[in-house]
C-alpha cells in the first residue's frame, strides 16, 4: 500500500477540485484507493503557522510522498519533512524562492510543477488592455519579492511600453496595507489593474477582489479565485490539471525515482476566464474578440 500526503494551506472545499483532479491522475496509472493507495489528507484552513504540525502529521503517517502546493507550503514542508520526497503540484519560481537548484536538476528533495511561466504577465496586462482600452496609468499591486517580483516587473516594462502604457506599481507587506494601497490607487487616478503573483495576493484575494470593485477598478489577477470572489479577469495555469499532470510525478517517485533527477515543469494549459457580472457592474462592454478568447465566461 503506498501513501501520499496531501497538504493543504487552504479548506477542505477549497481543496476539493485539485484534490479530485490529482486523484483522477493517478487512477489513470494504475492507483486505486484502499487497493494500493491511501491518500492522508491535511488542511490548513487558510492559517500558515498550522503547516509544520500537519507536515509532521504526515511523516508519522509514513507516507511515501507529500503533494502540496504554493510557495509558503512548499518551504515550510521542505524544512520539516526532512528526507520526505515532495511534489509541488503548483507554485511559483521554483529557482527564484529556493525550492529548486535549477529546473532541470531540482537536487533536493522537491520536484514539481512550476506556474510562474515566461510571457504570463506580458500576457495579462495585454488582455487587461484589450479590456479597458489604452488608458493610464494601470495600477500593479505586487506582494512578491525578490526574483519572482522582478521577473514579473521586467515582462510588463516591456509590453507596456509596446502598448503605449504607463503603470504605478503599489506594494503591500502585510494585510493591513491593502486598503492603503488602493487609497493611492486613487490618488493616483489609476484607470485599471493588474495584481502580481504572491502570498498576500493570494491569501487575500477576496478583499483585494472587493476593494477593486469598490473603487470601480477593472482588475486582472494571476488568481484563479479572484473571479469567483468577483474579480473581472484571471488568466494564468489551469491549475486542476495542473494537479493532474502532477500524479505522474508522484507515480514516478512512487517507483523509486528521486525528486532531485526529475525536472520541475512548466505549466502547460491556460485558461482566461471574464466575469461578465463584474464587466456589467463596471459599466465595461467586453469586446467580442475578446470574448471569444475567453475559456470560461461567468454570467
């Protein structure tokens, strides 16, 4: 019987869609639960300081393999699981935030799938535009750090200049700088938005989601939750499949190989998803390019 671990630093609803998705991948190479499988499943319910003692949790249920996903579950697994292989089925910059020593040869004991590809955010801020027009300035809201916030920045610098458009980027260190941060949207008569990838940004999605609609701000944001929370625009991995494709990592490992010789991947499918409900209550008519781009529209 193999067991895998399946942490969460969400809800066990939140979790459920990738869960499944992971499950399904794994039926399909041969797994079967309570036949050769257990999966030990543990949720954070949305607190970080929770993930060592659930970490824990799943080395004391011997489990073969730990699935997770995003950077702060990624770190905090990596340094209390020890010598437990890791599959990180979703995050951000595997090189850039130190879980991999490059994306060919993790050489550690991670491996996984990576969702900050090259071209994104160019990607986003041209949908964005495509929405809302050319206007400026477009505000970026940004809680990274580091590599991951400068290679985000470096993409936009420079489809905005192509595009003719300027940007104001406001930082946020914690949730308290959040409202703050859209007060100097405002001041700075910012006309759209685009929100970077990161902890905070993702964490607190639905207020960001609320505050932009408050402030009658057209956002787009790497978070796929963001449109579900009212948000006008996501783009970025499809991240169930995301989970899928991570089963033949598991399954890899699960067979003997070691995380540290097998290359981290890129996310492969992308989805853009409009929320029409939100276009509406900005008073936006969506283009029917655009639209017809889109791979979900919610009404």
């Amino acid at each position: 019987m193999k067991r895998v671990g399946f942490l969460s630093i969400g809800t066990k609803t939140a979790a459920a869609i990738n869960l499944g998705a992971l499950r399904r991948g794994l039926r399909d190479l041969g797994y079967e639960e309570n036949r050769n499988l257990q999966i030990e499943q543990r949720y954070a319910d949305g607190s970080s300081e929770r993930l060592p003692v659930l970490v824990g949790e799943l080395i004391a249920a011997k489990v073969n393999v730990i699935v997770t996903a995003s950077i702060p579950s990624a770190l905090v697994t990596k340094n209390a699981a020890a010598n437990t292989p890791i599959v990180v089925a979703a995050a951000g910059d595997f090189v850039g935030n130190g879980l991999a020593a490059s994306m060919e040869r993790p050489g550690r004991t991670i491996t996984g799938l990576d969702e900050v590809v090259p071209g994104l955010s160019a990607k986003r801020l041209r949908y964005l535009v495509d929405a809302v027009g050319v206007k400026s300035p477009v505000a970026i809201l940004s809680s990274a750090t580091g590599p991951t916030h400068a290679k985000q920045m470096q993409e936009t610098e420079e489809v905005a200049r192509s595009l003719g458009v300027t940007f104001k980027t406001v930082r946020i260190g914690n949730a308290n700088e959040i409202a703050p941060a859209f007060e100097e949207m405002a001041r700075e008569r910012a006309t759209a938005l685009l929100v970077f990838s990161g902890v905070l940004t993702a964490i607190h999605c639905r207020t960001i989601a609320e505050l932009a609609a408050k402030n009658r701000l057209p956002a787009m944001s790497w978070h796929k939750r963001f449109v579900t929370d009212g948000g006008l625009m996501y783009y970025g991995p499809n991240l169930s499949r995301m989970f899928r494709q991570s089963a033949a990592l598991v399954d890899r490992i699960l067979k003997g190989a070691q995380p540290a010789d097998i290359p981290v991947e890129y996310a492969a499918d992308f989805e853009l998803i409009i929320n029409l409900k939100a276009a509406k209550a900005l008073g936006l008519q969506m283009p029917p390019t655009l639209l017809a781009h889109a791979d979900e529209v919610i009404d």
